[in-house]
C-alpha cells in the first residue's frame, strides 16, 4: 500500500475521532454510553495521532535515506 495514501488515511480518522470526541452529548457525559463513545473518540484520537507521527518520521527518513544513496 502507498505509504502516503496510508497516511492520508490517518490523518482522516485522526480528525474524525478527535471531532467525535469533541461533539457536546459525547464531551460533557460522565457515564454511560455516551462517556465511553467519547473516550474511544479522544483515546483513539490520541493513538492515532502517535502512529501518524512515527510513521511521518520513518516516511521522511527512508526518502532521506534514498536521496542520499542518489546523489552518491
């Protein structure tokens, strides 16, 4: 799979998670359904977050690590 349609991919469900979590009934609940569908939206939001940014890193290092083996 393309590595940047993958991380195109994160970074939807990245900002879908993070609007989920972020909408009234889900934000403000201190129990129930509606608390646990919040913290899945913030707490997947979060993990998402964290693998988007190292698979961003490891992305820029292999290109680096390309162009560098071109120009030698």
């Amino acid at each position: 799979m393309n590595r940047y349609k993958l991380l195109t991919g994160l970074f939807a469900l990245d900002v879908a998670l993070f609007v989920l979590a972020g909408v009234p009934p889900f934000k403000h609940a201190h129990h129930g359904v509606k608390w646990v569908v919040g913290g899945i939206g913030w707490f997947g939001g979060l993990a998402c977050t964290l693998i988007l940014i190292v698979l961003a890193l490891t992305t820029l290092a292999q290109h680096a690590r390309a162009r560098r083996a071109r120009t030698i």
